[in-house]
C-alpha cells in the first residue's frame, strides 16, 4: 500500500471513529433543548428555511455532525461552545470540515494529513470527555507513525502505490422521502450574521504555487466550507479567507486570480451576481437576511437575494414605507448608518430583485 493510501485509510479511520463518538454527544447535550427529538431535526428546521430541501439526516453523517459543532443553530445560538471563551468545538470542528470536504471528494492525503486528522480527533474527543475514543484516537496516530517508518525502510523491490478505494458518498445527500421537521423552535426570518471560523491550513508558499493537486484540493475544500458557513458571500471575501488560511492577510491580483479560478471547480453554486452559495440551496426559497455586519461585510458585498429578503421585511413591518427612507432602514438591518454609491447600487439591485421575483409590488 502506498503512503498516499496509508494516509487516507488514516483519515478515513479517524473520522469514522469520530463520527461514530459525537453522536450520543450530541444527542445528550442537547436533549432538554429540543424535548425528546433527534438532534438532526435541528439542522432539518434550519434547512428548509434556507431553501435546502429533499436531504437525508442521518445522525451518523459527520458533516452534519460537524455542523452541529460549528454553526449557529437558530435561537439554540452555539451550545456546544457555551462557556468556552476558545470556542474548542468550533474551532477544531472547523479543520476537520476541510478534511472531511476533501475526503469526501477522493483527495489525496499524505501523512500531515493523516496525523492531523489522528491529532485533531483526540483533541475533540479528549475535550468532550470521551477518554475510551481519545485514546482509540491516539491510536490510530500511533499507526500512521509505523507504516511511515515500515515505508521508509529499504525494500528489495519497489512496491507500486494502488489506486486509492473510491470513497462513499456520505449521508446528507439527496433523498427524495424526506420528512419535514417536526417542531423544533429555532427559526426566524432575520438571523446574527456570523463569520466562517478561520483555520489555518498551509503555508503562503503552497498557495504561491499552486501546483500540487493537494493544495488545489484545500483551497477547494476552503472555498466550499466558507461558502457553507457564509453563502451567499462575494467572490472577493471568499478569496481573502482562503488568503488568511494560507497566512496572507492581503493578496496581490495574482494570488487572488489563482484562488478565484479554483471557485468553479470546487462544488459551489455561483449566481448572476457572481455570488458563492453553497451546493443544494434553493436560492428563490432562500428567505433569511442576516443583520447586524457592520464594517465587517461591506455592503456592496451583500448578496441582492439577502437584501431583497431584507427589503421584504421591512416592508412587512410597515408597509408605508418606501423611496430612501426604505433604504435607509434596510441599511440599518445590515449594521449600516450611512449610505455610498456603492451602497446605494447595491440596493438597488436588491430591489430589482424583489420585485422581479414577485416578493414586493
């Protein structure tokens, strides 16, 4: 077996053994919040607010998992970092989502990959107090170190690396019975706007080449996590996290180019607006606005949908309103006092879209 294939058994084996452990966690922990149901039926209500229809939710597939353990949940805010000023959960399940992505996708994997998989489920499991899966954890590291040291010992003949095993499609893909939920109390029409969680995933000469199918598959995997955590989200927002990923807190043209041309080949949806979504969402049944971005998310960098959808509430709440006192409220959903040209297009835009999709007269 080749190092390649050593290392993604690894990886497979890690999540595997992680996925199998978070499970009764998360179900525990959440079990007063939402009465006696599955905590899938959670991210099942969330979902279908955001358009994301026709999913199976299987307690058993870590990328909901992950989910659980990095997204805000609706009124349920993030109980799974509650009390934790370093935001352990998040932040560790943040890295193991790139992972996953990549896995998902058949990437390649070399032993840094594997030990950090190996290392970052022990830290996981190790802080929900999960010591019996810590130290399986521990021992799956303990594995990458001897084929990597039995691979490098001098061999009579050359042993040809096999093709790596075609990797199943997780849970969480399409399902045609999927039921609705049922009655888990976390949804509205305008939420927090919340930042993707950084991770650091390389070094700024991996980016600066872009050469190995290993640093096109981060960036891939970058670019579809931030649009899961964020989408809708400008192009340019996009390519400036996979910059700080990659330790560069600017980014020359050439660099953002080379991030940028990676976005149509990761599996992300890109509307007219040039605006990236994540994969399975609706976007005309896409009814949220998410307030209060301030500086943080300018607002020529707000999608049109989300500022139709805020133009919508607005104007549920007081249908009087119209013209740039409109403007200036909707402004203000988004964290903003005062308006620029860019603002004031951005708007518009906004409007255009509402109206066309019959959303307002």
């Amino acid at each position: 077996m080749g190092e390649k294939t050593m290392s993604k058994h690894h990886v497979h084996a890690a999540l595997d053994l992680l996925s199998e452990r978070l499970d009764p966690f998360i179900q525990a922990s959440l079990q007063d919040q939402i009465l006696g149901l599955e905590w899938s039926s959670v991210l099942r209500e969330l979902d279908q607010m955001k358009g994301k229809e026709g999913w199976t939710y299987s307690r058993r597939d870590l990328s909901l998992q992950l989910r659980m353990l990095t997204e805000r949940l609706g009124a349920l805010g993030y109980p799974f970092d509650a009390g934790d000023r370093n935001r352990t959960l998040s932040s560790y399940g943040s890295v193991l989502r790139i992972i996953r992505n990549r896995l998902s996708h058949g990437g390649e994997f070399e032993v840094f990959d594997a030990l950090q998989a190996a290392d970052t489920v022990r830290t996981v499991l190790t802080h929900i107090g999960d010591t019996d899966g810590a130290d399986r954890a521990g021992e799956i590291r303990t594995a990458v170190i001897k084929d990597l040291l039995e691979a490098s010992e001098p061999e009579s003949e050359a042993v040809a690396d096999s093709d790596d095993e075609a990797v199943p499609v997780p849970a969480g893909s399409k399902s045609s019975n999927a039921e609705a939920g049922n009655g888990v109390d976390v949804l509205y029409g305008s939420v927090p706007w919340e930042s993707w969680t950084q991770v650091v995933v390389g070094e700024q000469e991996d980016l600066d080449s872009m050469r190995t199918v290993r640093v096109k598959e981060n960036v891939r995997s970058l670019i579809e996590d931030i649009a899961e955590a964020e989408g809708p989200v400008h192009q340019d927002r996009v390519a400036r996290l996979v910059g700080l990923a990659f330790g560069f807190s600017r980014l020359v043209p050439a660099r953002m180019r080379r991030i940028l041309n990676q976005i149509p080949r990761a599996s992300v949806d890109v509307d007219s607006y040039g605006f990236v979504w994540p994969k399975g969402i609706d976007h005309s049944r896409w009814l949220i606005h998410r307030t209060g971005t301030g500086s943080a998310r300018p607002f020529e960098q707000i999608a049109p949908t989300e500022i139709a959808n805020a133009i919508v509430a607005v104007i549920k709440d007081d249908p009087s309103v119209a013209g740039a006192d409109l403007r200036r409220r909707v402004l203000q959903q988004f964290g903003r006092k005062r308006s620029s040209k860019p603002a004031r297009e951005q708007f518009e835009l906004g409007l255009a879209y509402a109206k066309s999709s019959g959303r307002i007269q």
